[in-house]
C-alpha cells in the first residue's frame, strides 16, 4: 500500500427504519446488535408524528444511530398547526445535534383511502419550508403521488434528500435525481413479479440509489415464503439485518459484486444526508 494511503471499507446504510415501531418492543436492542453483526453501520430512524420526536432521538443517541423529525402524511389527519410547531421547535432545539440529519417522514399518500389530500399538501409544504429554513434534506413518502410531490419539489427547492421506497418511472426517477434526490430501494425488489421496480432500480444511476429496509415493514420476499410455511399467525417483520441480503438481489439485478454496491450506497447515503458521515465513521472503525 503506497505511503499516506488507507483501505476504507465499504459498509450497508439502512437509510429508513422505523425502528421505535412496537414490533421492536420485545427485542430492540438485539435487532441493533444483529444489523450491525450483518454488517449494517447505521440505520436512520424517521419520526412519523409529534408524538414520537423524542423517541426516535432517544434511541438515534442510544444506539448510536441517525434520526429524522417530521410528520407523515398518514397521520396528517391528525395533525395541525399545534404539531407543525412543535417540530419546529424540535428542529430548532436540535439543530446542532450531528444525529438529526434529516426532515422526515414527510410527503404525500395518494393511496389510503380517507386521508385529506388538501390537509396532506398543507402539512407538506410547511415542512418543506422547514426543511428550507433548517437546511436539511428530506426524507420523502411518496405512494401513488411522485408527480404532486415533484410539483412541490420545484415549487419549494431543499437540500435534496431522499425519496423513500421508490416505484416510480425511469422518467419520474430522473425527475428526482435532477432535484438533487437520491432513490431508497428494499424489500419490494427481492419479489419476482415486482418487474417495474426491477427493471427501475436495475437502469438507473449507479450515484442515485441508497438501500432501505423501512422495517418493520415492506418485508422482503423470503420473509413471506417463510411466513406462509408456518402456522397461522406467523409474522413477517423486516428488520435492518435483512439488507445485505436485500442488497445482494440488486446487485445481482445490476449485474455487480455486493461489495461494489455496498461501496456505492454507502457514499450516495452520506451525500444525500450530510450528517450521516459521524455515526458511520463511528461504528465502521
């Protein structure tokens, strides 16, 4: 190795994990313990509602992980201006806090029957503009909507970010990646028949994507074949551990070494969330 040079290794980044999720409850810290055995560096936590601000920062500190505040659009039917402040106060109590790297869940659901999608583009806009005032990135829930939330998007530029659980157009993708965004793809992937998705996340920039579990959910496909072999009341709980796993069906797709993407996702994850830099390099030493 020549003089003044060092071998960096390449690490996974779980880029979306609801990890404060009750289905964690029973064994959090061994569901930690296992993704970082998996080889799995860091997991960001997004917050879904006011209520669980201090939760994720909470367990973003324990662990050593990364955490998000905002407000998802599922539950904007229960939110309003009292939450709105809130996280701006939490945003501004924490700006320094080299853990909170980014606004988020935050977006547009387009496909839940009953949700307000004029209240849903209000909140939105709110916390883009928050996004704007605290120079952050954003976390993005964009189902059935890409085209709405893009609009917003150019309306009120950020810090990119990144669209999470992506199933978009090649089109769309490039509309995102020209924002500046990057593409969260999962468990959605690893299924046979998701061939739009597939064929997505085979042809696109190998710069424009990050892994994501968004465990507990979007469990991969080996997780449901395993769940219908047993008994009923079998559960499919994803988990941060899953990733490389996740992550080795892409490369595979893309027709490259895991190792290779890894690599790659690694260093799209910290450009897309600035701040992630520490608590990877932490627990990569």
């Amino acid at each position: 190795m020549a003089p003044g040079r060092c071998i960096i290794a390449a690490v996974w980044i779980d880029t979306h994990c609801h990890l404060d999720a009750g289905e964690f409850d029973a064994d959090r810290d061994a569901v930690v313990a296992a993704a970082r055995a998996a080889g799995v560096a860091t997991i960001v936590i997004p917050a879904v509602d006011a209520g669980n601000f201090d939760r994720v920062r909470e367990l973003a500190h324990r662990h050593g992980l990364a955490y998000a505040l905002g407000i998802h659009p599922m539950c904007s039917g229960a939110a309003g201006d009292a939450d709105l402040a809130a996280l701006a106060a939490a945003l501004a109590a924490h700006r320094d806090d080299p853990r909170l790297v980014a606004v988020g869940e935050i977006g547009l659901d387009h496909f839940v029957a009953g949700l307000d999608r004029a209240h849903q583009a209000r909140l939105f806009a709110a916390q883009l503009a928050l996004a704007r005032e605290h120079d952050l990135p954003v976390l993005l829930h964009v189902r059935q909507a890409i085209d709405t939330v893009l609009k917003h998007l150019r309306t009120r530029p950020v810090r990119g970010g990144i669209a999470h659980a992506f199933n978009g157009s090649e089109q769309q993708a490039a509309a995102f990646v020209a924002l500046g965004f990057k593409l969260g793809f999962g468990g959605a992937l690893t299924f046979d028949r998701a061939l739009r998705i597939r064929r997505v996340a085979a042809a696109v920039p190998l710069d424009a994507i990050v892994m994501e579990t968004d465990a507990p959910d979007i469990a991969p496909q080996w997780l449901y074949r395993t769940a219908l072999a047993r008994a009923a009341g079998a559960t499919m709980r994803n988990a941060s551990a899953e990733l490389p796993r996740i992550a080795a069906v892409l490369a595979g797709l893309r027709g490259i070494a895991p190792e290779a993407l890894a690599s790659a996702t690694g260093a799209n994850a910290m450009a897309a969330l600035p701040r992630l830099a520490l608590s990877t390099v932490e627990h990569a030493a």
